[in-house]
C-alpha cells in the first residue's frame, strides 16, 4: 500500500491554466506538508496543515491556495500558471507527536509551456 | 533566514569506498535529519538525530548530530551501486511547527 500518494504523477499545461494537485496519505498523520523542488534540486516548505488548520504558509503567491477536505488529504490549486511555477511538487506527512520525520509522496512534475 | 550548507555538492566514488558529507548552519538546529532521493520519487528518511552529540546508525549509515548544534554529517561505508541518489540534509530550529529547511543536496555516483 502507498503511504503517500499524489495524482497527478506529471501535469503539463499552458500559461494561465488552472490546474490542482492531489495529495493523499494513509498514515493516519495528522500533519499534511507541500514542498516545491527547483530545477537546482532545491527543495522549500511551501505550506503545511494540521488537522485540516493551516499552520505554515511561508511567502507564496497568492495564486497557490492549498486546501484540506480531511486529515488524510492536502490538495494544491494553482491559478493562471506561470513559467517559473514549473517544478516538482512533493506532499508529506508526518505525526502530531513527531512532526520532523516527514513521508513523501513520489512528486509531481509540473510544466508550463 | 535560516540556511544550510552542505558539502560536497556531489561526488563520484569506486564500489566500496566510504562516503562521508555534512551539513553546516550559522544557527543553531534542534533535530538534524538525513534524508536520500532516488531519481523521479520523492526523499525517504534515512536517519533523524535529537540530541547534540548524538550518533545514531542505519545499516552502512552512521550520522551525527554535532555538539555546537550547528552541524551534522553522514557517513556511508563500503558504498554500494544502489546507494546512487541525492542526499539531503534537513534541520529543524526551536519552533515546533515541523518547518525543515533542507540542505543543497549531495549527489553521490557509484562506479561499479
């Protein structure tokens, strides 16, 4: 069984598109994370969400709005895509009792054209 | 904000060898963690460390969470072809909000 799981696996899409990002994970984690991955490796905190609250939203365009239906899923929309959002995005997971030890999901690479 | 440096950026080594890379931050860390990166999935936790000081090992990997609280190393020995990936090392400061702030990345080859 996948712990972490994201759909889709790639997405490539137009500038100004909107597009969103599925995340899912069945480790009963109560703390749901997105990350972005540069072109350099480089990868960066974008947002994190305890229990379906919002607890780190670091300096993102307002274009990204995460949302969380339930514990178990964080999903990402993106509004009128840009080159620079091109990426790889990874969700993660992790317990209330130990929020270090974060579970990945395998990324979605994302390509504006 | 806060940053870290790891070092080398990458490296290529013969089978069998030992690997070593670490980590440095101008501020001081709580929780080191060692995480690795196969090509196309996302990073798998390798190692976590707590206390400065503390060593702690997995397998062939031995990492370190350094006394000043400022710095960690990995060490990899008798490197094996599947041990080809990313390394990353992630530190976590004093708020208890799970933010991590990853290293550069090393990218380690393995010559069969």
């Amino acid at each position: 069984d996948t712990a972490v799981s994201q759909t889709p696996k790639y997405l490539v899409t137009q500038m100004g598109n909107d597009k969103s990002i599925k995340c899912e994970q069945n480790l009963g984690h109560d703390t749901m994370y997105w990350y972005k991955q540069d072109s350099k490796k480089f990868l960066k905190i974008m947002f994190s969400y305890n229990n379906k609250e919002l607890i780190i939203n670091e300096t993102v365009p307002n274009r990204f709005s995460p949302k969380s239906p339930d514990k178990a899923h964080l999903n990402l929309h993106i509004n009128s895509l840009e080159l620079g959002d091109s990426a790889v995005y990874f969700c993660a997971s992790s317990s209330r009792g130990n929020s270090y030890e974060q579970y990945f999901g395998p990324g979605t690479r994302l390509t504006v054209t | 904000g806060q940053q870290l440096n790891q070092s080398p950026q990458s490296m290529f080594i013969q089978e069998g060898e030992d690997v070593s890379m670490n980590c440095t931050s101008s501020s001081i860390f709580n929780t080191w963690l060692w995480y690795k990166q196969d090509p196309g999935e996302g990073p798998v936790l390798l190692i976590a460390l707590y206390k400065a000081g503390e060593l702690t090992s997995n397998g062939r990997l031995t990492a370190q969470f350094g006394i000043t609280r400022k710095d960690s190393f990995l060490n990899i020995s008798a490197s094996i072809p599947s041990d080809v990936g990313i390394y990353f090392c992630a530190g976590q400061g004093s708020s208890n909000t799970g933010k991590l702030i990853f290293g550069q990345g090393t990218t380690l080859q393995v010559k069969p």
